[in-house]
C-alpha cells in the first residue's frame, strides 16, 4: 500500500510542474518538420492563368528528388470510377532556395474545359500522389459569382489568421475563389510564413482558386539567410516564390509578370495592379484595359489604398496616377490593404470625395467609386481622427463576402467571429453610363475604434 501510494503522490506532483515552455519548444520544432518538403505534393493550390470558364491552373510542391511530375484530371463522379476515365498532364518543374532548404515546384494548367463543370484532379508521381481534389469551372456567361476578400493576413499566420479563413468560407460556402490584397505574409522568402500560409487554408486552396497581387511584405532582399545589417541595408525584391507559387496571367506590363494583369469572367473584368512597383508605367496599360472593357461590372485590386483609413499613411501617387482613371471609366469597386484596419467609403469621385463620403446617406448616385480598405490577420494599426469613410473598425480582423449579379453587386463585411460589420449594395444604372446607385445598410452597431499600437 505505502508503494502504490508513493507512485500516486510522485505522479500528483508532475502534474504540478509547468511544461509551457517544453511544449512551445516542441511545438517550433513539430512545426519546422511538417513545413520541409517530402516526395509527396504538398501545398496544393489553384490559381487562373486563362480563361476561368475554360481552364485551370495548378500548382504544388516536393522535395528535389522529384524532378517530374504530372496531374490527371477527369469529370468528377458519383463513385470512383471516375479515376477510369482521368487523362494525364505533365507539369513544368523549377527548384526553388529557401532558408528551409531546397525544393521543387510544379506547375502546370488543364485546358480545354467545358464551362460550369465539376471535375476532379490530382497531382504527383509514381507512387506519391496528392487525394482526388474537386473545382468547377466558371460560367461561361454573366452569372452571379460570389468570392471572399481578404485585406493582409501578414503575421501570427497559423495561430490567429486561420481561424479567419476558415470561418469565411463556413459564412460563404459558394464562393468560387479567394482573393488577397498583399501582405500575405510578413517575410516574403521566409518558407515557414508561407507554410503556415498554405496550412490555414489546408484543403480550401486545392479547391478554391486563389487571386493575389502582392504587398510590401513579399518584397524582400534575395538572400536565403540574411544578417540583420543585410535586411536593413540591401534593396528589396519581389520574393522569388511568387511567380513558382502563382500562376497569374501574363498579360500586364513589361516587366510585371504575373503581378499586374486582369481576367474576365462572369460579367466582371477583374484588374490587379502592383503598387509596390512602376505607378505611371502602370496607368498607361490601366488606362487601355478600361478604356477597352466589354464587362458590365469593373473591380480592382491593389496593396496600398488611394486613401488611407489609417494613421500617418498616405499614397498621394496612386491618387495622382489611377484615381483619375477609376473616375473617367467608372470603376465600380476597389479593394485594398495594407493599413492594418478597416475603412469603406461611398461613391467617391476625386473632385467631390468629401460630398460623397461625408455622410451615411443611405442611398447615394452622385456617381464615383466604392473603396474598400481591409485587415484580416492580427497586426493592427490605429485609425485616423478624421476620414471621409462610412464604416470603419480598429482591432479587428475581417473577412469580406462580395457577390456580383448582372444588375448589382452585394458586399459584406463580416468579424473573425462571423458577425456581420458593414454591408451595402450597389446597382447599375439602368441608363448607360449613368452612375450607380449606393444603398447602405450598415447595422445599427458602433464603429469599433479602439486604439491600436504601430509596431
């Protein structure tokens, strides 16, 4: 008895000793290990190259023992024996160094696709292949489409920016694709971000299409291990993961590869610009995409916002290059980044901004365009004393729910927690080129302005 009852008082107290820091220890370690390549495809993601109506692009990664790699595809069925009925694609493969180490990814695009189609696919080698993914294709018509907008996720990537993600899609089941407005991570070559990345969105990013244009923070300097002077001193670049990591469409500027570009689709010519680049070289081609634009509905993407919600930030060169473009060709909505709290106007048009955005009318038609500034991830910044917005939100993470219909465009604001924060809905002018018609329908709770420190 005096034996059992030893053990039991030794075992009483292990369970008194804190094993916080071990566990966290472990923890780093665990997760260093999940993030190295193996011979298995990892890091699964779709992206549009071409046509989404048409084709799919897809990339993945291995370890540099896989020098060749295919995909298969095929209509997806009822049962399996769909896999009977697959056809096989080689992809193009290129390595890539990291601070992690040295892998290989591969890219590669299914084409000839029949429109609003679900098909299933899987990627790999000889006997390490991924699990049978499923996408379908984009109509080949003007449907409503729905899709998820995400401002910067950027820091503390797996602990507090996974749950954002996920809880999007569980708020919008059908949306067709993610897009991301720079700053997905904060180290734009460091592999572990991007491994915590690719595992908030785990199986999401092998089945939704994701668009991106990137921010400051996947800009970075070209060495694997930099020294602190090094980051400090040396010109940063566009981390060399993007363009093996993205496959975006080619059709921007020289030079621009697969950061600025458009793609149309349902009704909507969607354009990507890169503020961290070439400003005038890109109004030119801005100004050609929209001057020639058979879409019904025009919605751009860039990092830094035309104006900003937070404080001490200001762009006055995107105001002075692409703001009097959004105003001549009636861009619709703009959604952006970068300042780490979340700001949404009217209709704004650069002469009246003040006019438009001063006041929560709940409807507006003085003609202009919608600008969206968001944050999903944790890092947060202090908003300004005055602005011209009509929502607005400091510390808080946000997800933004947007659905396009011939006639308007429905979008909505929602918290980490899956609370709906702002909302409106803007029609088309039943006149050609008339303005568009703001309807408001923001819910009657107070902004949330707290402050937030700048680091």
């Amino acid at each position: 008895m005096s034996h059992c009852f030893c053990i039991l008082s030794v075992l009483f107290s292990l369970l008194l000793v804190p094993f916080s820091a071990p566990q966290e220890i472990y923890a780093g370690e665990a997760d260093r290990q999940i993030y190295q390549p193996t011979p298995v495809p990892d890091r699964i993601m779709l992206t549009w190259k071409q046509d989404p109506a048409h084709a799919q692009s897809v990339t993945w990664r291995t370890d540099t023992s896989v020098n060749e790699c295919f995909g298969e595809i095929a209509f997806a069925g009822e049962g399996p024996e769909f896999v009977k009925r697959s056809r096989q694609l080689k992809a193009e493969t290129s390595e890539l160094k990291t601070d992690r180490g040295d892998c290989h990814f591969h890219a590669l695009t299914f084409t000839d696709l029949k429109p609003d189609t679900l098909y299933a696919y899987r990627v790999g080698a000889g006997e390490n292949w991924s699990e049978w993914l499923q996408f379908r294709t984009l109509s080949d018509k003007a449907a409503p489409i729905t899709f998820i907008y995400f401002g910067d996720a950027q820091n503390q990537i797996k602990s507090l920016w996974s749950r954002v993600i996920r809880q999007a899609v569980l708020t919008a089941p059908q949306a067709r694709f993610l897009l991301h407005a720079g700053d997905l991570v904060n180290r734009g070559n460091k592999d572990e971000e991007w491994g915590e990345w690719n595992n908030s969105g785990g199986w999401l990013n092998g089945m939704l299409p994701n668009l991106a244009i990137p921010g400051n923070h996947e800009y970075d300097i070209n060495r694997v291990n930099p020294t602190a002077e090094e980051q400090k001193t040396e010109k940063r670049h566009l981390a060399r993961r993007w363009r093996q990591r993205f496959e975006f469409p080619e059709n921007g500027p020289s030079g621009m590869k697969e950061t600025v570009y458009y793609l149309d689709f349902q009704g909507i010519r969607l354009i990507g610009l890169n503020s961290m680049d070439d400003i005038e070289t890109q109004a030119r081609w801005l100004e050609t995409v929209l001057k020639d634009n058979p879409n019904r509905w025009t919605i751009v993407t860039h990092h830094h916002p035309i104006n900003s919600v937070s404080e001490g930030r200001d762009n006055p060169e995107l105001r002075k290059h692409w703001q009097p473009l959004y105003d001549q060709y009636q861009v619709d909505l703009v959604l952006q980044g970068h300042d780490h709290s979340y700001g949404r106007t009217g209709l704004v048009l650069q002469r009246n901004s003040g006019q438009n955005t001063g006041q929560k009318a709940r409807r507006q038609s003085a003609g202009g365009t919608v600008y969206a500034v968001s944050v999903s991830g944790p890092k947060m910044y202090e908003l300004k004393a005055e602005n011209d917005f009509l929502r607005r939100a400091a510390e808080t993470q946000l997800y933004q729910v947007i659905t396009v219909e011939p006639q308007e465009i429905r979008y909505q604001a929602f918290t980490a927690t899956g609370t709906l924060y702002d909302a409106f809905t803007l029609r088309k002018n039943s006149r050609q080129g008339g303005p568009n018609e703001l309807i408001n329908q923001i819910p009657d709770t107070p902004d949330r302005v707290g402050s937030a420190e700048k680091d």
